[in-house]
C-alpha cells in the first residue's frame, strides 16, 4: 500500500503536477491523521472497555466481602444482646422473683456475664487489598468510594471501643474470677473430669450484693451496649453500600 501511494507522487512530480502533487500528499497527510484518530479511539475504546470488566469483578468482590460483613455483624449483634441480658440478670439479681432465679443455671450465667467479650470485628479484606494496590479508584461513582472510606472508619471505632473494653474486662473485671469467687466451680464446665465434690459452692446473694461486683458488671454492660448500637449501624451502612454496589452493577449490564 505504501508503495502503492509512493508511486502516484512520482508520478504526479514528474509530470509536473505540483499543485495536484501538494493536494494530494495534504489528503494522504490526513488519511494518515485520521488513521491515526481512529486507532486512537478503538485503543481507548478497548481500555476503558478492560477497565469497566476490572471495575465490574472489584464491585463483586467486594459485595462478597461485604455479604460476610454483613453475616458477622449480624452475628456479633445475637452475641452481644445475650451478653447484655445475662449481665441485666446478674446486676438486678436481688430483684429477680425467686422463679426465675430457679430456672437459671447460675454458674453458667455468672461466667457467660464474667467471660464473654462479644464479638469479633467484621473484616472486609478485599477492600483493603484494592486500596492498597490503587486499584479501589478504578470504581467510578466518588460517592460509592467515599461510603467505604467512611466504613473504614466505622469499623476503626468500633475497634477501639470494643479494645477499650477488653482492657476493662482485663484490667478490673477479671479480679473478680481470683478474688470474689470460688472460679473452680465454674470451671466444671468446661473440664467436665475436674472433681468440685469438696469445693466451696458460690452464695450469688451474697457475691451479687457487693456493690464493687455490681458496678463492674454494670461498667460492662454500659460499654457492651455502645458496642451492640455500633455493630447495629454498622450493619446498616453495610447494607446501604450493598444497595450501592448493586445499582452500579444494574447501571453497567
């Protein structure tokens, strides 16, 4: 083809024609330009068609992240809410009619109340690795990019309340197992061979009379409450995003 072209200009320069000779290497001149547009527009075209398909499996992947989020908050919440209401049974002790004091396994309720620290923090790996590679700009729409910004920073202080916790329970919560109660008892539980028959049983009138005792339980339960309202609007930001990702994925099929 080159060539092709090659041979009309000598001709048309030894012909003489330098007018038709300059009209003609204008048009091949923008023959070539256009070719050049046009392979321009086919390259972008085929980039931005790559993008959309990378675009579309980083969307899913995080809806699959966040589906799992969204099980593990739910989760953390049923957690959290029998957490509270044994710790409610244990502080208003002295209040609770006779009956339902006997239909209660005490020393089950009495560790669950001690020991349990709720739930764990949902994790949303697929997010972090996009955001670490450059990779989360590649979503488009600023507004979807920003709610998961602000759930990274949801979950940070959910994080930090729920350690703020864990080092109440560690710090004073947990003197009450070696210093209030006969812990041996409790241990039977889980250690099922472990022989109780000569240990002291516990008196919870008179270990759930001790106001020291009361007000640590109560200084758990206020932190576990915080703790469940996080995890409740955590949950619900997760699902706003879910609803998010998933207009995005309608808007490019």
């Amino acid at each position: 083809m080159i060539q092709f072209f090659r041979k009309i200009r000598q001709n048309l320069l030894l012909e003489g024609k330098t007018g038709k000779y300059l009209k003609y290497a204008i048009g091949e001149i923008v023959l070539v330009v256009i070719g050049i547009l046009i392979a321009l527009q086919i390259n972008n075209w085929n980039e931005n068609r790559k993008r959309n398909m990378e675009e579309v499996l980083i969307l899913n992947s995080l809806h699959e992240d966040l589906e799992l989020a969204k099980k593990q908050s739910e989760t953390n919440i049923l957690t959290e809410q029998e957490l509270k209401k044994a710790l409610l049974f244990l502080i208003n002790y002295q209040s609770n009619n006779s009956e339902l004091k006997k239909t209660m396994d005490l020393d089950s309720v009495f560790s669950h109340g001690l020991w349990s620290l709720g739930g764990t923090i949902p994790v949303i790996n697929a997010y972090s690795d996009y955001k670490n590679t450059g990779k989360i700009g590649l979503i488009k729409n600023k507004n979807l990019r920003k709610k998961f910004t602000d759930l990274e920073m949801s979950l940070g202080d959910l994080k930090e309340l729920t350690n703020d916790r864990t080092n109440v329970q560690q710090i004073r919560i947990d003197n009450i197992a070696e210093n209030d109660i006969n812990f041996i008892r409790l241990t039977k539980r889980s250690i099922p061979e472990l022989n109780i028959e000569n240990e002291i049983e516990n008196d919870y009138n008179l270990i759930l009379n001790n106001s020291r005792i009361r007000n640590l339980f109560a200084m758990k339960l206020r932190m576990s409450n915080d703790v469940n309202k996080y995890n409740k609007d955590l949950k619900l930001e997760i699902l706003h995003i879910m609803t998010l990702i998933n207009s995005e994925l309608n808007n490019k099929k």
